[in-house]
C-alpha cells in the first residue's frame, strides 16, 4: 500500500507468496500392483500393460486354514492396487483379500484400491423374503473396514450394489471388450438376433443389440425354490431361421443357459453363440455347457479358467483378457485423469 507523509510518498512492498499447485497425478506416490493367488496371470497382465513389476509378498496358508500376509517392502505413502478376483474358494480369496488391503494399510500405504473383476456374493443383494440376509452389502462393508479407499470391479450382478459401498470405485462393463469381438463376428453370422437368458439381463442386453444393430429377443423364467433350479417360461422376439447370440452376466451351474439354448432350438434357431462375462462354472456346468449344440463359447478372464476347463471346451472356446482394460483404468486413477472419457462418456 502507499501512504504519503508531506511530500514524500513512503511505499511499502507487499510481499505476495504463491503457491505451487500439487501434482495430482502423483499425490499417492507410484503405482504398487499386488497379485492375490486368486488372480496371479491377470495381475501379471496388467503389469505388462502398465510396465510395471508386481510387487514382492507372501501368503501362507497355515494348517489350520488361517492366512498370513507379509510385504517384501515398504509402501509408505504409495499408490497400491490389489489384484484377486472373489471366486472359488469364495472364502479362502475373498479372506485373502481383506488382510492383504490390512497389511498395506498398517504398512501406511498412500490409497488402497481393490480391483476385483468378479464380486462374490453378488446375487445377494436384497431382502427378497422373510429372514435372509443382504451379503452384498456385508462384503462391501467388510472392505472398507479392511482398508479399501476405492474399488474397480466389473459388472457387478445387480446395479444396485454400487449403494452398499461408502467409497469410490468404478464399476467396468464387459462390453467394451465383448462388442467389438463380436461385431468382428457379424459378418460371418446369418440374421443375427441378441437373446438374453433371462428378463434381469434383458436392459444389457438392449445395449449390445443396439450397439450391433441387430434385434433383441429375451426369454421369461422364474426361480422355483432358493437352490439353483429355474424353469424357463417362454421366448419372447424372432430368432427363427436366425443365428443367435445368447448372452448373460455370469453363468454358475449352467441352467439357465441349457434352458435357453434348448428354447432357441425349439424356436428354429440356427447356430448358437454363448456368450457371458464371468466364467464362475461351479459343479458340473463345464460338462454340461459342452454337451450343447452351441457353435462357440465367448466369455473372459475376470475368474481364470483351469487347463482341464478349457480342454473340456477344446476349439468352441475363446477367453477374451480384461487385462487391458483394468491397466488403463488402474492408470487413470493413479494419474487422477477420466476414466469415462475412456469410453467416450
């Protein structure tokens, strides 16, 4: 400011202080990738992409079934991912998870962010009669108890579940891997018609219809008890005469699928097509889906599939990697960058 004084005019300099704006790209230090057993070749995947190395660590499995973790070095301060997808054993992965994310968070890691393709437990997201629980919710809270401060998964069961977590995350759709593989597929296809296995999928089913521009048929069914039976009820849209591509989210004993495709039959379909996100194939449904006259099987990496799996499939399989996708998003979130901007969003 000026102040005068007679004729003279005393000037005072004001000492301004600027700041240097953070890096946000960099305020949880550098990436640190951690394989659960559950996801070994995936994670390696990933590192590929992100050039990378996974980080060293231990998981000892004592004889009396309890899980110990132990890092090979500090994370103080860094940017960590957990790689382990929930699948078979349930329990045994999803236990190995949550004390891995402990582990980093007592090791005063910068963020912890749990990237699971496949959520367990996914079905149970909602009282639907008297006396059950919502186990959804429990695994989400769970955690964050643990030490999650995000979580990157991919098409969780029910949109729904997004509501049970407190923290951020972003939920990945396989589309943008499946669409493209199958439009490369179209030409070679005879009147193609998407048909999804049930009415719960029937939304995203709409969406690969559109984004393949081709028409959508479903087929209605019910759950007849809290097991694994469903009886299907009808077909609704054309797939007579027509190549069909059958598509769901997941697909776990196998039923609804062997019901669709023996609908489709019954419909006059021509070739059959399944496709489905995650592989989680409990009990006998390898042997089941590979007795069907099905032409090709599509479907991906979220849960990994055992050599005797895919030689039960022999040629009729393609695995389609999530491996990218996760690596660019993983980037994205350690450079604090849009990940809807990846898809144009």
């Amino acid at each position: 400011f000026c102040r005068k004084n007679g004729s003279q005019t005393n000037k005072r300099k004001v000492r301004t202080m600027t700041t240097q704006q953070p890096d946000l790209g960099m305020r949880y230090g550098n990436i640190r990738l951690f394989a659960g057993t559950a996801s070994m070749d995936l994670a390696q995947e990933i590192a590929d992409y992100l050039g990378v190395e996974l980080c060293g660590r231990d998981v000892i499995q004592f004889t009396n079934e309890n899980l110990f973790v132990k890092l090979h070095a500090s994370v103080r301060g860094q940017d960590c991912y957990i790689i382990q997808t929930t699948s078979m054993p349930v329990h045994r992965n999803l236990m190995e998870m949550l004390i891995m994310a402990q582990t980093l968070k007592l090791d005063s890691a910068g963020r912890i962010t749990m990237v699971f393709p496949y959520m367990c437990y996914g079905r149970s997201d909602r009282k639907d009669q008297p006396r059950v629980p919502i186990t959804a919710k429990l695994v989400c809270e769970m955690m964050e108890v643990a030490g999650a401060d995000r979580y990157i998964t991919m098409d969780l069961h029910a949109g729904q579940i997004q509501g049970f977590f407190s923290i951020p995350g972003d939920v990945l759709s396989g589309y943008h891997i499946i669409k493209p593989y199958l439009a490369n597929m179209l030409p070679e296809l005879t009147n193609p018609v998407i048909l999804t296995a049930d009415l719960g999928f029937a939304k995203h089913g709409r969406r690969y219809a559109m984004g393949l521009n081709i028409p959508l048929s479903f087929i209605e069914k019910r759950r007849i008890d809290n097991h694994d039976h469903t009886e299907a009820l009808n077909l609704i849209g054309d797939v007579k005469h027509r190549d069909v591509i059958l598509i769901d989210d997941e697909v776990d004993t196998g039923g609804s699928i062997c019901e669709a495709v023996e609908t489709a039959r019954l419909n006059s379909a021509r070739d059959i097509y399944v496709v489905f996100i995650h592989p989680v194939l409990s009990s006998n449904a390898v042997q089941r889906l590979a007795a069907l006259p099905v032409k090709r099987f599509i479907t991906t990496n979220t849960i990994p599939l055992s050599e005797s799996q895919i030689a039960t499939f022999g040629d009729r399989l393609t695995v389609l990697s999530v491996g990218p996708l996760l690596g660019e998003v993983i980037k994205r979130t350690n450079q604090s960058t849009s990940v809807g901007a990846l898809f144009n969003e």
